[in-house]
C-alpha cells in the first residue's frame, strides 16, 4: 500500500471483488475500518463477514455485514 492510509484503503478496495472483514470488537471500534467497510457497501462490493471473535451486530458492523 501507499499513500495515506486512506488512499491505500480505497485502492484497495477498488481493486477488490471481495472484501473480507474480519470481525472484532476492535475492528467495530476503528474509525478507518468503518470508513473502509462504508467505502466497500458504498462501491458496491460483496462484503464477507469473518467473526473472528465475539462482538455484537448491533449498531454499524450488522448493518454491513448482515
């Protein structure tokens, strides 16, 4: 990746087909990984949800993963 960390998420997501989130709640509480989960809905990328420990879809994270 290069760039600011923003940049570097967004190529990445453009130039994915998938994206893999691997759940957690530290995943659920980081600002650049919600922007890159809303970055991959808004771009209309097909989202795999991995939990990869315990974490309530409650607020964000369901929505997108669900």
């Amino acid at each position: 990746m290069s760039g600011t960390m923003c940049e570097a998420m967004a190529q990445a997501v453009e130039k994915s087909k998938f994206i893999l989130i691997s759940m957690s709640e530290t995943y659920k509480q980081s600002v650049p990984c919600k922007n890159e989960a809303v970055y991959a809905w808004d771009r209309r990328k097909t989202i795999i949800p991995l939990k990869m420990k315990k974490v309530d879809w409650d607020d964000w994270l369901g929505f997108y993963c669900s």
